[in-house]
C-alpha cells in the first residue's frame, strides 16, 4: 500500500523548481546523526563532499571528460548538508541566502565586492 510520506516524497521529486526552505524541510526528514553532534557532524560532512566537488572538476583536467551529472550530485550532497548546518542553528536557508545576497549588494554598492575580508 502507498503511504502518505510515500506521496508526498513523489510530489517533492516530481517538483522541477523547489523552495529552499521547503527543501530543507523535507532534507531534514532524512537526518539521522544524534542531536549532540549537531552543527560539527554536517560541517565535516560538507567538507567531505566539497572534496567531492573539487575531485571531480580535477578529473576534468586530468582526464578532458566533464561529468556534470556527478558534479551536480556531489552539489546536491553539499547543498543537504548546508541545510543542516541551518537547522542546527535554527536558521532557515532562505534567510542566509537573504542576508547574503544583500551583503553582497552592499559590498558592490560601496565598491568592495573584490578584496578579502568578512568585513569589507
């Protein structure tokens, strides 16, 4: 029989654009690391799979073969462990991305989006 999480798991993988929070909400649903390790179990997993990113644009130099479909599932996997790490601190993803975008626009309006610092 076909349960209602079932139905809804296909409504979230039928979906061609996605909110994040509603994307962070149905990630959240498949964490399973214990409570006290929140926010240092996604941080080192993120790490792991950035490592996964950087690999496989490596072999595109080495070998000469894009796998996009790779890299974009490596992304996928840091983009899950990004929203934990929002969960953990009771964040939601849509207002880091808020926050960062109007950083952003900021830094460009005062002429300092180039350079280094937190901040500039």
């Amino acid at each position: 029989m076909i349960s209602r999480e079932d139905i809804e798991a296909f409504e979230y993988f039928s979906q061609t654009e996605m909110e994040m929070n509603v994307y962070q909400n149905a990630a959240a649903k498949t964490a399973i690391y214990k409570s006290e390790h929140q926010v240092i179990y996604p941080l080192i997993g993120l790490t792991g799979e950035l490592g996964e990113v950087a690999n496989k644009v490596k072999k595109i130099l080495r070998d000469g073969v894009f796998d996009r479909e790779g890299i974009l599932d490596e992304i996928g996997d840091c983009l899950w462990y990004i929203s934990a790490i929002c969960r953990d601190l009771n964040v939601s993803m849509s207002d880091v991305a808020v926050g960062n975008l109007k950083k952003l626009q900021d830094r460009k309006q005062r002429g300092v989006i180039s350079g280094n610092g937190d901040k500039r």
